[in-house]
C-alpha cells in the first residue's frame, strides 16, 4: 500500500517534471502558442473600447490569459494519449507498473507550470497595451483560480480517455470544440448571471460546463472586488465539479484500460 | 524454473468485416538466462502473443505466467519485472536529454534516484553512448536513439524482456552490437530475451531455442541446430530462365514438399528453391519444369536454414506466406 | 490546368475523405458560428453597458467576422501542404513531378471550397442565433444580386489569400518545425487589422495605414457595402481590394517560386525534424 502511493507520487512527480522540462526547453514553442490567445485578446479589447466601455477591456484580457490554459487543456492533455498511442508511449505506460491516473495527473500539473508563461505574457502584454481597472489581488482569487484549472484540467483527463476510443475523428472534434466552448463558458465575455446578454436556458447549459462558473467568479474578483462572501456558492460548485470531472476522468480512464486490453486496439495503433 | 508458461493461449480478433485467430492453442516455456526466438512471417501472430504476455491484450483462453504471475489475474506484479521495446515505437521527450529521458522511464517503475543514476550511466556505457547522454532528443541521431530505446528497456533491471523485431530498420553494424548485447544480458544477467523476429538469420545466430509460428500455430519448437537437423530432406536451388519465375506454387510440381521462388530482374534468370521428398526427385522436377517450358540452368544442393524448416512445414515460404496473407 | 484540378481533388479528398463530407462542413460551421457570436456578444454586452447599443453594428460585426474566420481557416492550407508533405516524404515527389506552386494553389482552392460552405452557413447560422439569443435581427439584405457581389468579394479575397498563403508555403519550406506559429500570428494579426470586428478608426491613427494596405480590409468592407449598403461603396472598395489582392498574389507567386528555387538549391525541399 505505502509502495503503491510512493510509486504513485513519483510518477505524477517526473511526468510533470518533463512537461516543464519539455515546455522551457524549447523557447519556441511558448512563443508560438501565446500567438493566438494574445492576439484575440487584444483584438477584442479593441472591440470592448469601440463598444463604449474601456473599462471591460480587462474582460479580452483576462479571457486571453485563460483561453492559453484551455487551448493547453485541448491539445496537449486530451489529445496527448491519442498522441502518446501512436508513437507507441502508451504501450510502454501500460506495460510498467504506473498508473495511468499518475501520470495524467503529473501531465495537467506540468501543463499548468508550462503554461504559465502564455499566460503570464497575454496579461501583462494586455495590461501594458489597455491598462484596464484591476481589483488588488484576494484569497478568493486564489482559490477560484486554482479551482478553475482543477476542473479544465479534470475535463482534459476525461476528454483523453474519450479521443482514446474515437480514435482518428477525436483531433478533428477537438478542433471543433475550442470555440462553441470558449462562446458558451464566456471567456471573452459574461454568458452567466446578470451581465449576460443568453436566455437562461442556454445559462444553464452553460453553467453545466466548469469553465463557465470559473470565468464568472475570475471576472467577479478582479473586476468587481467581491471576495469569499460574495463568490463562496461558486467556489462551492467549483470544487464539486473539478472533484466530479477528475473522478469521472480517472474512471473513464481504467475503463479504457480495461476496454483495450478486451479489443486490442484502443491502447496500441493499427498500422 | 520456467520464467515465461504459455499454456493453451489462444487470441480471436472479432472486427465488424471479420473475425481472425491470431493465436491458436500455443504452448511454450521459456528459461530463465535464455535467449528465446519467435520466428515468423508478418502477421504470424507474434505481436500479439508479445502483447499478452506485456498486459496490454487479454488471452481468448488459457494462460500465460511471466515471472510466477499470471498475465490477466496478477497484471501489475507482471508489469514490474518485464521491459519492452519494438523497433516501430517512437518514444522520448524530443526537447528533454536522454538522461532524463532515461530517468523519466526509470520513475514508471519506482527506481529509486540513486539506483536509476548508476543504472543509466552502467546501460549508457554497455551501449556506448555515454558522451550522448546529455544532449537533448531532439539532437541524437537515429541510430543513438535505437540505442536508448533498448537502454530504456533495460532500465527497470528486468527479469523477462520482450523485443519486437529489434533491429527492423537498423544498419548491419548496429544490429550486431544490440544481437551481443542481448546475449550478453541472458548470459551475464541471467535475463530471460524473448524475441519476435522474422529474421532468419537473427533467430539463428543468437537464440538459444527458437518457436517457429505461423498463423497462429506453433510449428516446432527446438535449438536452430535441432530444427535444421529434423529437415531430413534435401534442400535444392534450381536457377532458371525468366520463364521460372512464373511457374507459381512449387508444390505443383511432383516430389516438392515446398520451396520458394525469386525473379532476379538484373540477372534475368529466376531462383527456385524446393524441397524434396527426396534425392530422387530432383531430375523429375527438371524435366517437369522443362515440359513447362522454363529452361533449367543448373543446380546446387543447400545447407538447410530456418525458411526452409518453415517451408517443410508450412509448403511455402515467409514472402508467399505474407502475400497469400493480403487477400 | 489538369495538374491543378487533380491537386484541387486531391486537397478535397484530404480534408474531407476521414469521414462523410457533411459532418466536416458541420465540424466547420459550429466554430465559425461561435467565433461570430463571442464578437456579437462582446460588442453587446459591452455597448449595452454603456448604454448605447447600435443594432446596425451588428450587422457589420456578422458580416465581417464571419468572412475573417473564412479567410483564417483556409490561409493555413498551403504550409499545411507543405509541411503534411515533408512530414510524409510526399512534398519532394510533388515537387519532382512538376512544379509544387500548381499542387499548392489547388490545396488552397480546395480549402477555399469546404471553408465557402462553412463560412456562408455560419453566417445564417449566427444571424439566426442572433435572432433568438438577442432578439435583434442584423439587417443584411440577401437578393440575388447581393449575393453574387458578396461572392465575388470571397473570390478576389481567394486571390488575396493564395498570395499570403504561397508566402506563408515558401516559409514553411525552410522551416522544419512548429511552422503552424505563423499563420496563428497572421491571422491574429488580421483580426486586428483587417476591419473585421471593430472599424479601422477604433485603432491609433497611426496604425490606420496597416489596415488600409491590406486587400482583405477592402474585401471585407466591400462584402458589407453589398449585404448591409451602402451600396454606392462597393465598387471603389471591391476595385482596391483586387488591385491589392492581384499584387499580393503575384508577390506570392514570385516569393514561392524563388523560395522553392532557393530551398532546391540549399536541399529544404525534403529537410524534416522530427
Ligand atoms: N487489434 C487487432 N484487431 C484485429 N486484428 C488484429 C489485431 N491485432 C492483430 N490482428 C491480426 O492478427 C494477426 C496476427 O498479427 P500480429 O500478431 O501483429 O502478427 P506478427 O507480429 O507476427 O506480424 C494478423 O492477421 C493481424 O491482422
Ligand atoms: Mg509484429
């Protein structure tokens, strides 16, 4: 049992180890995928000054440095094991003693160290270029930032285990994903509660997705100073569903397992 | 004590257009300190007895111990003792150094960090790229790679390791050194070497006892030198005019038990290699393949190899076994 | 012309041959639909927060967004092209076999088609969206003629594009890796710049000669004039946006060709990392 958490512990800890590795080896690469997000958040800070309101600008900001962590999300956590199939890693994870769980877990906590400088550079680039009104730093901020990436990171466990069984399709749903998801959880703008221009229906579909009640609270906190007794029923539904969609990821995940070891090809490719 | 017991096995692939029996009641038992071949044409079933005996694939039926553990009931335990790599994967952190690629392959497996050091310095200078240990992926070159990828397998100290078609790809000179070194580890590390290869040459330089299989089936399984030597029939190389290459299945012409035949398109003349039922049938043959019209050249009798224990066996060689196997 | 109906054919069959084409326009539209909508829901959001929303400005935003997510999805084909073609080892036969700038153009026209289809029904799409998530209607005029101009508007923008597009491809022949970092760069650079969500003079006035250069602003201004109006600006704008659009293109043409001389003579042509 103690070996088995040991065991654990240091496989999560070297996944994430190499994932930073990897990430701040090569500058280039966070050079190219700060691109986009940067670049649409500025574009659309402009379209929030057009609009009348500088002050919302922060909202493009804010959205950008977010939006680089579920494009990590997407690509880099659940495409990684369609990925890690086809050159043959998956095998080699199966056939040693590390658990899966560990080295997704290791992944997401080196995908957000690594990811940190995108996102670092689209709020300070953003700041510098439309300096909008930032509320000081809380512990509510804190706590719904890491509970945010908690529940986006638990969803890429979960979307991982699902491409496994799509197989080729998944990169091509992947790529369809990154919008209607960006639109429907509000990164760019609010699509919950009293600022949002949708119908409640199409607010509770919304709200069904983690991010959504993330970026909410995130812009609650900087932009409108409301601390742990204004935002504590989000951080409570926060914490639910990143536990749920972590569980539900680690579950999806020793079922496919446990499904490609019976169908011989979900966990190897086919030449 | 046996390290590897494979009783019964048999695997069904059911896909929607058919349904395949990859592995058909195979038995074997391999030793500890041996070098084990498997040795078949494409699609002969040796991934996937590989893969069972890995954990990645559950057996249809019957039973596989590797190590003392049994492959589906005791899975982790058996993950711990074995290492494996084939020569189609594409594995590492191409912006990480090798050594921590080394170390990243070593913490699936709990090694602790001291022990993981020594080991990859110890399997770095056995494969003679130590210099290269602190360069990035990216940078090493295909062969270097090939090379960590056999380290990396080696890297848990493992009691039974699998190697699918190793040296597919690799150049003469790599491919000997990683034969030597595979002997070297059941002979020094007393580590149990199981092979898949389709090489003939491979199987019969290094292995210690070598399975011949073949949809599925096990054929014979012996020393190389007690296999050739159950091939009592003579082993004939007829060169042909071109008209040759077209006489198609060799087992038409009466007293050929099966043989193989190559167009050589340079020399314009055509290789036929049977074997007989016996001595006697080899001017039968000529003058059956004169009638055909195709112009015998000559012919040498031949030491037998391992194809032509297959062919005995089987009627046809590795290359028409793989075609018929297209269809 | 031959060789280019077999590449256009060819471009088709790679982007839509996975699976049965209506699911690929489908896995388009629904992107290019929710780009529209997250910029209609900005300029809302934001406009009705200060207290002035302007219902035409959605229009422009439908309009011009919708054409901006066209462009962005099919300038990546040529250095996909290319670079899909040195991953694969198929670049240099294409190359041997004739000149690759015929195979390039095609993979852009067959682009150009599926991402047509996408754009044209994200545009319904959104408008109706708009419809019943806002209840404003944007008031585009859709008759024959309006069509036709708005058409012939993507058109002179597929010139445009192939120009970018084959500097882009001459790029990528050079580059042996993370070569998708640029286009990301041009198209971001293209929101900003190309009047495809906020209007030129939103921007400091001394970056309006960015945006007056590049042919995809006159294009997009050109498909509003014909789909919003007035309709009396169309043909100065539609005018510089093919004079623009027709040197991009022969600038394209003579980057790529002498980049491919280049990468020939240096041995790029079948250099891959990784
Ligand atoms: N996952 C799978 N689904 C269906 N058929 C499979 C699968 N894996 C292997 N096969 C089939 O099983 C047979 C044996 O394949 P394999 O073990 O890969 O042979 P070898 O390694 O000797 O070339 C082949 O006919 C192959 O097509
Ligand atoms: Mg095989």
């Amino acid at each position: 049992m103690r070996s088995s958490v040991a065991l654990w512990l240091r496989v999560a800890f070297s996944r994430a180890m190499i994932r930073v590795l990897a990430t701040y080896g090569d500058p280039l690469w966070i050079v190219v995928n700060v691109g986009g997000p940067l670049l649409t958040s500025i574009a659309l800070a402009f379209l929030y000054k057009f609009a009348g309101i500088p002050q919302f600008t922060g909202f493009a900001i804010l959205g950008g440095g977010i939006a680089a962590y579920w494009g990590n999300v997407l690509w880099s956590m659940a495409a990684q094991l369609n990925w890690d199939k086809r050159s043959g890693m998956l095998y080699l994870y199966i056939s040693s003693p590390a658990p899966l769980t560990a080295l997704l877990v290791g992944m997401s906590l080196g995908g957000i160290l690594g990811t940190l400088p995108s996102s670092l550079t689209v709020l300070i680039i953003g700041t510098l270029l439309f300096n909008p009104p930032f509320s000081p730093p809380t512990l509510a901020l804190a706590l719904i930032f890491m509970l945010t990436l908690l529940a986006l990171y638990g969803m890429g466990i979960a979307l991982s285990s699902l491409y496994l069984i799509l197989g080729r399709e998944a990169e091509e749903v992947n790529e369809a994903l990154y919008e209607p998801v960006s639109f429907l959880s509000g990164i760019y703008f609010p699509s919950i509660g009293r600022a949002s221009p949708l119908p409640l229906a199409i607010q509770a579909v919304a709200s069904l997705i983690p991010l959504t009640i993330g970026m909410d609270a995130l812009r609650r906190a900087v932009f409108f100073s409301e601390g742990v007794g204004e935002l504590w029923p989000s951080l409570l539904t926060l914490a639910v569903m990143a536990q749920a969609s972590i569980i539900l990821g680690l579950k999806a995940l020793n079922y496919v397992e446990r499904r490609g070891r019976v169908t011989g090809d979900i966990l190897v490719a086919l030449r | 004590m046996a390290n590897v017991e494979v009783e019964s096995l048999t695997r069904v692939f059911e896909t929607r257009s058919r349904r395949v029996l990859a592995l058909d009641n195979v038995n074997l038992e391999v030793e500890k300190g041996e070098v084990f071949g498997l040795l078949g044409p494409n699609g002969a079933g040796k991934t996937t007895l590989i893969r069972i005996l890995t954990t990645l694939l559950l057996p249809t039926s019957g039973r596989a111990v590797v190590g003392g553990f049994d492959v589906v009931k005791e899975a982790k335990k058996v993950r711990g003792i074995i290492g494996f790599s084939s020569s189609s994967e594409r594995v590492g952190f191409d912006f990480v150094t090798a050594r921590r690629n080394l170390w990243f392959f070593s913490q699936l497996y709990g090694v602790p960090k001291s022990e993981a050091d020594r080991r990859i310095e110890e399997l770095a200078s056995l494969l003679e790229f130590q210099d290269q240990l602190d360069r990035k992926l990216y940078m090493l070159t295909t062969g270097y790679k090939q090379r960590l990828n056999l380290a990396r397998a080696l890297i848990n100290d493992p009691t039974v390791v699998f190697f699918d078609e190793p040296t597919n790809g690799m150049d003469v000179f790599s491919a000997k050194k990683v034969r030597e070194l595979f002997v070297r580890e059941a002979r020094v590390n007393s580590r149990t070497v199981f092979l898949a290869t389709h090489n003939m040459f491979e199987a019969e330089e290094i292995c210690d006892r070598v399975a011949i299989i073949d949809r599925g089936r096990i054929l014979a399984v012996d020393t190389p030198e007690n296999l050739k030597l159950t091939l009592d029939k003579p082993v004939v190389m007829l060169e042909t005019d071109v008209a040759g290459a077209s006489v198609g299945d060799p087992r038409t012409l009466d007293g050929v038990v099966g043989g193989t035949v190559k167009l050589d398109s340079e020399s314009e003349t055509a290789n036929i290699r049977v074997i007989l039922r016996d001595e006697d049938y080899l001017d039968k043959v000529v003058t059956l393949l004169e009638r055909r019209g195709v112009k015998v050249l000559g012919y040498q009798r031949l030491e037998p190899t391992l194809e032509d224990v297959f062919i005995s066996k089987v009627g046809a060689g590795f290359a028409e076994r793989e075609r018929s196997l297209e269809v | 012309m031959k060789k280019l109906i077999a590449s256009i054919s060819l471009g088709l069959e790679r982007e839509l041959g996975w699976t049965f084409p209506p699911l690929v326009v489908l896995l388009g539209t629904i992107p290019a639909t929710a780009s529209v909508l997250i910029v209609v829901m900005i300029y809302w959001v934001g406009s009705s927060a200060a207290g002035a929303v302007d219902p035409s400005w959605i229009a422009f935003l439908v309009v011009g967004a919708s054409l901006y997510t066209h462009f962005s999805s099919y300038i990546w084909a040529p250095i996909s092209a290319v670079s899909e073609g040195k991953a694969s080892y198929t670049y240099p036969l294409v190359f041997i076999a004739h000149s690759s700038l015929t195979y390039v153009t095609g993979r852009v026209i067959a682009s150009f088609i599926e991402s047509s289809f996408s754009a044209i029904l994200a545009l319904g799409l959104s408008t109706v969206a708009i419809k019943a998530l806002l209840g404003v209607e944007p008031t585009l005029s859709f008759t024959p003629l309006s069509i036709a101009l708005f058409a012939l508007g993507m058109l002179v923008g597929l010139l445009a594009a192939l120009g970018l597009g084959l500097m882009l491809a001459a790029y990528a022949i050079f580059v042996t890796r993370l070569e998708w970092g640029l286009p990301v760069y041009i198209s971001g650079i293209l929101m900003i710049f190309s009047e495809a969500i906020f209007p030129t003079s939103a921007l400091p006035p001394p970056l309006h000669a960015i945006a007056e250069s590049l042919p995809f602003t006159h294009i997009i201004r050109a498909a509003r004039a014909a789909l919003i109006g007035p309709p009396a600006l169309y043909s100065a704008e539609i005018a510089t946006a093919s004079l623009l659009s027709a040197t991009w293109f022969l600038a394209g043409v003579l980057v790529y060709a002498y980049s491919e001389g280049l990468g020939r003579r240096r041995g790029y042509i079948d250099l891959r990392v990784t």
